[in-house]
C-alpha cells in the first residue's frame, strides 16, 4: 500500500550529501545536512507527497534575458560564463518573472539526484524534475519579506545568492567559496555595490545553516531567515 503525504518537500543535493525540509499546515521542519549513506533509510523517502522540489547546487548555470536565449545556443550561452566540459549535459528553464531563462548543466559528477528522483514521488507517482538550486533561489526570492530581498544557499565550495529590490532583480549568481568565511565576503561585496546597507537588511537562506554560521551572520545583518 502506498502511503500518500498532503505534505510537500523540498530537497537539495550536493556532492556530499543532502538535506530536506518539509512543509505542512502547521509549519515547517528541517532534516539538516545528511550523508549519502542515509539516502536509503530516510523514511521520509519512503511515501509520495502532494509536491516535491528538488535542487541540485550546481555551480554550473547563468541567467539568460528572453531576448537573447536561444534554445539551439544554449551550451553556447552558458559556456560563455561558466566553464563546460564537451560531455556535460545542457538543459534550461524559464524564469517567467524575471523575463529570463536559467540555463545549466546537472553535469557534475554525482549520481545522488537521480537516486533521489527516483525515489521520492508526487502523489500522482510523478518523479520531480531536478532543477538547480539557482532557479528555486529565483522563484522563491519574492518570499523574502522586505523591499531588499537577499536570498542565498551555501555548501560544498559554492554560494548561490540572488538580490533584489522589490520585483527588480540586482544579482543571480554563483560564487566559488572555499568557507563560509568567503562566502561571507562575496555577499557583502555584493551588498556594496549595490550600495545594500546588511545592517538594516534581512538575510535568508535556503540551504541549512549551523549555529556558528547563522552567529557570524547575525553580527553584520537585522535578522537572519530560513526560508
């Protein structure tokens, strides 16, 4: 008998593992990072759910305005930010809100996305499609609750940050960054160029956080949020 879940679940996958969140009427609650090792024996894995999301935080993908995407270009259009390997697989997906479309490449190394995919299904028995983290950073930015909306995920060497003010879209990247001390840099580096004062801004982020790190951000912004 399969067991059919009104709840949804958002999963994120990286090199060394993963982590889930679930969401329900009555709130949310977060797995924190788990390794691969455990992918098997997570009995949230084990029934479907009315909705699931699941990113992989690639650092291979840009954003690519309507105007200039072409789907015939797009290893093109995406080898001219990042770099590409010639056997990596290209995909994209529009950003309708953004007038843009994400283009990148799942390419990178790990099989974990597919076990996952495989596994944990819609109540329609439906495998999720697995999208960058980027792109679900752009579809939920608007979620972030004040004007100037900073939304990022942080794992394995990368940082994904997206900013905006209002609906006006500032920055969608991906930075390399051996620590979160790096990363921290990247973002305030950011913030002053767009002339962002974190002091009196809020600071989400997608991806788990640990105490240490969710302390250090604390001393430079209003509040600190998972989304």
């Amino acid at each position: 008998m399969i067991h059919t879940s009104k709840e949804r679940i958002s999963i994120q996958v990286t090199l060394s593992g993963y982590s889930f969140k679930i969401y329900t009427s009555e709130g949310s609650r977060s797995s924190g990072w788990l390794g691969a090792e455990r992918v098997f024996t997570t009995s949230e894995f084990m029934k479907r759910y009315e909705d699931v999301e699941l990113s992989l935080l690639t650092p291979k993908c840009a954003l690519v305005p309507d105007q200039f995407f072409k789907a015939d270009r797009a290893a093109a259009l995406l080898s001219d930010t990042v770099r590409i390997r010639p056997q990596d697989k290209v995909d994209y997906v529009p950003v309708p809100e953004y007038g843009a479309v994400l283009v990148f490449s799942n390419t990178i190394d790990e099989s974990l996305s597919k076990v996952i995919a495989q596994n944990v299904l819609d109540e329609s028995g439906n495998s999720p499609r697995v999208l960058p983290e980027l792109y679900y950073i752009l579809s939920k930015l608007q979620q972030c609750g004040e004007y100037n909306r900073i939304l990022a995920s942080y794992r394995d060497g990368y940082l994904h940050l997206a900013i905006s003010q209002g609906r006006s879209l500032l920055l969608a990247n991906v930075f390399e960054a051996v620590d979160f001390t790096t990363a921290e840099y990247h973002i305030f580096s950011a913030l002053k160029a767009l002339q962002m004062n974190p002091e009196v801004s809020t600071i989400c982020f997608r991806t788990p956080l640990d105490p240490e790190q969710e302390m250090s951000l604390y001393r430079y912004f209003k509040s600190v949020e998972q989304l």
